[in-house]
C-alpha cells in the first residue's frame, strides 16, 4: 500500500514543507473528489434500468387462475388503446394500474386477447347487431348518437359491461435483477473510480513528477 501511495503521490526532500506543495495535493484530490461526483451522476443519470421487473399474467390467459402474483384490478379503459401500431406507446397509453406500469410489449399482448374477448362477448350479446350500418355516415352525429343511446338502453348493455370488468384483470410477479444491480453498481461506482485514478496518475505521477525532475533533477524519494 506505501508503495501504492508513493507511486501515485509523489514525495521529494524539496518538496517538504512548501506550501505549494500542500496546495497542489489538495488542488489534485478536490478536482479528482469533483470528477468523480460528477462521472457518478452522469452515469446515474443516463441509467434508466429499474432492478424490479414484472411477470403480468392477463385474466383471459388459460394459466391465470394457477399461476402466482399480486392481482390488479384494472380499469377497462386501460385496455381501450390501439394495438395495430408497433411504434412505441404514447405516455396516455399502455396498462398502468397500481402504480405497476407493463411493458410496450406486454400491453400490446394484453390489449389485443382483450379486443378480441370484447368483440366475442359483445357478439354474444347480441350487441352486435348495434353497427351504426343504418347511418349514411359515420360523420353523421345525430344517427350515431341515437344508435349509441339505443344500444345502451338494450338491457344486454348491462351485463355485457359487468362480463368487460370480470375480464379487465392482471396478476404480476415481481421479480428483482441481481445482474443489472450488479451491472450498475459497477457504471456507477467502479468506472468513477477508475476515472479519479487515472487523474491522480497523470497529474501527480506524470505531469508532477515531470515538473520536479525538470527543476531538482532526479533524486531518490522517501520510502
């Protein structure tokens, strides 16, 4: 460790007791202490990795009722989104409930089995028949409002939205990555380290040194 220390930190007999001497080594470690803070919160700041992920299981999959997690009763409108696009969600859309947000991918997935058991109950409803067919145009407000007030007023309607909200259900496992923890605690902590050491070498054992042997010449330092 002395070895270590007298390698990075450079010690002559002139240089003892000056206060220039006293003023580059602090100079040195508060620049190094400032580009390590600083190396650490840029690469905190561009780390969006959460080490909580979740494992959702959607009401309408054969497994649902088997399989473990926390269940979340979500609002139907969570699942009303477009599901054809495969660019990424906009911030309004995708299933968020509880707090718990699942992935682009995920909502997607669950989006689409909950269209296609939307259409198959309101088929089995009879609500089907309610396709605004009989307007001239979908741009046609006071026809599509009267078949909008007719379907709801259908004594159907009701229990085809009670079936919607018994659908409307996701269960996720959470689960913890030890890897990706691992793997930002060494962006975090290991390479701002790394960082503060190669500035110390170059300044101090390098360009330092280089100053010394310039002006005293080579001479043997302290052990």
């Amino acid at each position: 460790m002395k070895k270590i220390l007298n390698f990075l930190f450079v010690r002559r007999t002139e240089t003892e007791d000056k206060w220039w001497h006293r003023l580059f080594t602090v100079l040195l470690l508060g620049s190094g202490a400032v580009i390590f803070i600083t190396a650490m919160c840029l690469n905190i700041q561009s780390s969006n990795h959460s080490w909580i992920s979740y494992k959702p299981t959607f009401s309408l999959e054969q497994n649902y009722k088997t399989v473990g997690g926390k269940e979340l009763p979500c609002s139907i409108k969570m699942f009303a989104f477009e599901v054809t696009h495969t660019e990424p969600l906009r911030n309004s859309d995708g299933i968020k409930c509880d707090g718990i947000i699942i992935s682009d991918f995920d909502s997607r997935r669950f989006a689409k089995l909950y269209h296609e058991e939307y259409d198959r109950l309101r088929t089995g409803f009879g609500l089907d028949k309610y396709n605004f067919t009989n307007c001239q145009s979908i741009k046609d407000v006071a026809c599509v409002d009267k078949e909008i007030s007719d379907m709801n007023s259908d004594p159907a309607s009701q229990k085809f939205n009670e079936a919607l909200k018994n659908i409307a259900r996701i269960k996720v496992e959470r689960n913890f990555d030890y890897g990706l923890m691992l793997n930002d605690f060494y962006l975090w902590v290991i390479i701002p380290t790394l960082v503060f050491v190669f500035w110390i070498i170059f300044w101090s054992s390098v360009i330092y040194r280089s100053i010394l042997y310039i002006i005293f010449g080579k001479k043997k330092y302290h052990e």
